[in-house]
C-alpha cells in the first residue's frame, strides 16, 4: 500500500511528507519550510475525525478510537506558518 502512496508521489513530482503524530505535522509546519513570504491560507483533512480531533489512524488496537491525531488547539503551537485569518 505504501508502495501506491509512493507511486503517485513519484508520478505528479510531490512532496509527501510522514509523519507519527499530531505534534509531528505541528513541527513540520513550525519548521519544514520557510514562512516568510508562504503561509498556510487553510488546513483541509479528509480522514477520520470528530468535534475537536483529526484522527491520523483509525486503530484497531483501541476499539473506536486513534492512537495519532492532532487536536484543534495544537494549531495554537504553530508559530507563524498559517495567515491571521486561515480557516481550520
């Protein structure tokens, strides 16, 4: 399955980035690229989610629930990637 993740990768020439937790995507953001000029206008997810958590995974170690997510007021940690008014 990863290998179908990869192959489009290398088709459309993207950057795809991996990540373990909630706080990864934070850091990345934080730290991946230079945002001085570039900032992020919106956070879209497709995925598992509910009121205040996108959930990365969908575990079936813990019944109904994630073990990776990240949590609406982590965006809060960013420190400048996303414009004053982005929509999360």
């Amino acid at each position: 399955m990863i290998g179908d993740v990869n192959s489009v990768r290398d088709k459309f020439n993207l950057h795809l980035v991996y990540f373990n937790k909630g706080g990864d995507v934070i850091d990345y953001l934080n730290n991946g690229q230079p945002r001085t000029s570039l900032k992020v206008a919106a956070f879209e997810y497709f995925g598992h989610s509910n009121r205040a958590c996108f959930m990365f995974d969908y575990s079936n170690v813990i019944d109904s629930s994630a073990k990776a997510w990240l949590h609406e007021t982590d965006f809060s940690k960013s420190t400048g990637a996303f414009l004053p008014k982005a929509h999360l």
